[in-house]
C-alpha cells in the first residue's frame, strides 16, 4: 500500500510540474496552488487516473503545498528549479492529523487496514507520549524504509557561555584548521568505502539494462552510497557539535571549491583564493535558532539556542526510524 502511496505521489508531482512548465511556455504565467488544487481534482476524475482515489487524498494535496514550497524558494533563490521525481529516487508522503491516528505507540495510517510497525530508539522519550503535527513515510534508494514525526517541543536551553571564539580555515591536508593551532584531519576510511564502491559500480556497468541482476546491483550500489554519505554526515555531526559547545562564535570561511583554479596535474591549488582588498569571505556563526535538518555548520544556534528566523518556543523535533527494523536513526 506504501508503495502504491509512493507511485500516486509521484504522478501527481509529475504531472503538474508538467502543466506548470507547459502552461509558462506558452502563456508565460504562473500556476498557484489553487490551481493545481482544481487540477487534482480532474485527476481524480480522470479514469485513466482512477487509482488515485484508493489511496489517502492528504499525501497528494501535502505533494502539491510541497511543490508550491519548492516554487517559492526557487524564485527567492535558495534552492534550484524543481525536477520531475524518478521511481528510482527518494519516495515519500506525508500525511496531516486528518490522515494518521497515534494510539498506544502505535501509528495508524488512513486507508490501511493494519498499523505501520516501527522500531523507536530515541532513548528517554515513551513513545506513546508523542503528539506529531505530521508524519512523513519515506523509502531511499538503497531501500530502507524511515517514518518522521515532526513534533512541537520547548525551547531548548541555551549552553552557558564559554567567552571564546575560533575562526575555521578549510583546507585540502586537513578538513580545516582552527585559529587556535588545533587541526582536524580527514577521515581515514574513506579508501575502504570507495573501493567497496568502486566495485559495486563495475558491477552494475556489466549487467543488462532491464534485467532482474542489474536491478539487484543497482541497490548494491545505492547502498554503497548511502552508507559513505551517513558516514559524511555523521563525522561532520560530531565536528561541528565539538566546535559549537566549545566556542560562542564560529567564522567560517565561505568557499567555492568548484571555482578554484586547478595545477598541472587537475587537483585544486592550495592556497586559494588569494586574499581580495587585504579581506576574505568569512561567514559568522553566532547562536541562532535553527532546523535540524540545516548544513552541519549551522548547528550552532541549535546547541546555543537564540532565535534566528524561527519564533522563540517552537522549535521542530525531526525523529526518523525503520519501520520494521533494527535502522532506526535520530536526526538532530
């Protein structure tokens, strides 16, 4: 039922960016949610779409508010011009308080004749206790399966000041250098998943398009993948919070790797970027309140606490865990 959730969102996503980007073209004119709200409701109409009806309608209007979303932060330039979704991409739907019923510690989802079982290892908090606002039921590409309660929580208290500040130097021998002297090297473990990878792709490049083999060394390889990307982001996790509980403000020097220039034998020069007018780029990080799902150097206002663009008090709780599994993971 999940997976045909997953197939329905997607239709639904797809086919209005569609007529958004056709609608453009030819009249040069927006599309607002209204819109694709009345759109939706053809869809449904549609006996071509008639399946769209056996599933929740919350996930497929929450799908058209996200694309409204995505519309919106591309126009102010935060994020790029959204994209059709894949079948082989990240899945995900999201259901509202109408569409879910937590009961005993047990999730309840609309249009699901049995609960959703999850595994729970957020130590110190029952369960039974949460009141989600919203739940998100995701499947990555290498096929695990995550739910997300997003929760209303206190302001978290602030960390008592500590009257030090360090400025943070990104560089290609070590992952950066501080103003202090102290230098934080490169993982050392990297070599061991690129080759586990570098394998699992070899792999994949020899089966057939189309074929059950390659569709088992495609996870193969989307595995590999996400197993270097949790680790990415588990050491950047602990560095960040390290330098966060330790110094009041972080400057952070806001680089472009990709424009760097590169030497003779194609790897980035060191040193760069010269210094412009005797100053350099830097971006300062004080306390500030932020979302946990913010770039591991913005952890700062998380651990300090303060308010940076989000009202004092409320603060969004992200909990992601395996349904069914031993996978679970906290975010934040």
């Amino acid at each position: 039922m999940l997976n045909r959730m997953f197939g329905c969102v997607r239709v639904v996503w797809n086919r209005t960016l569609a007529a958004r980007r056709a609608r453009y073209a030819a009249e040069g004119k927006g599309t607002g949610y209204a819109e694709t709200d009345r759109a939706l409701t053809a869809m449904k109409r549609d006996p071509e779409l008639e399946f769209l009806n056996e599933v929740s309608a919350v996930p497929l209007q929450q799908a058209l508010r996200h694309q409204q979303a995505a519309f919106a932060a591309f126009f102010e330039k935060r994020a790029r011009y959204p994209r059709f979704k894949s079948r082989h991409g990240r899945q995900s739907a999201t259901y509202t308080r109408a569409a879910f019923r937590m009961k005993d510690g047990t999730l309840h989802l609309a249009k699901m004749d049995i609960p959703l079982r999850f595994v729970w290892t957020w130590p110190g908090v029952d369960v039974a206790s949460l009141d989600p606002t919203s739940v998100t039921v995701a499947r990555d590409p290498a096929g695990r399966w995550f739910v997300t309660f997003h929760v209303d929580v206190p302001h978290p208290a602030p960390l008592p000041a500590t009257g030090q500040s360090v400025g943070v130097d990104l560089g290609l021998g070590d992952l950066a250098v501080l103003s202090t002297g102290e230098k934080i090297p490169h993982p050392r473990d990297w070599e061991r998943h690129e080759k586990r990878l570098r394998r699992y792709q070899r792999r994949l490049a020899r089966c057939r398009k189309g074929s059950a083999n390659r569709a088992k060394a495609r996870i193969k390889v989307a595995r590999a993948h996400a197993r270097v990307a949790d680790a990415r982001r588990d050491f950047l996790h602990k560095v960040s919070t390290d330098l966060v509980r330790r110094f009041d403000v972080v400057a952070v020097e806001d680089l472009q790797a990709r424009a760097a220039p590169l030497d003779e034998g194609g790897r980035r020069r060191a040193g760069w970027p010269p210094e412009r007018g005797g100053q350099r780029r830097l971006r300062l990080l004080v306390p500030g309140h932020v979302h946990p799902g913010d770039p591991p150097d913005d952890r700062v206002g998380q651990v300090r606490g303060a308010g940076r663009g989000r009202p004092p008090g409320h603060r969004p709780a992200v909990v992601t865990c395996a349904p069914g599994t031993s996978g679970a993971r906290r975010v934040g």
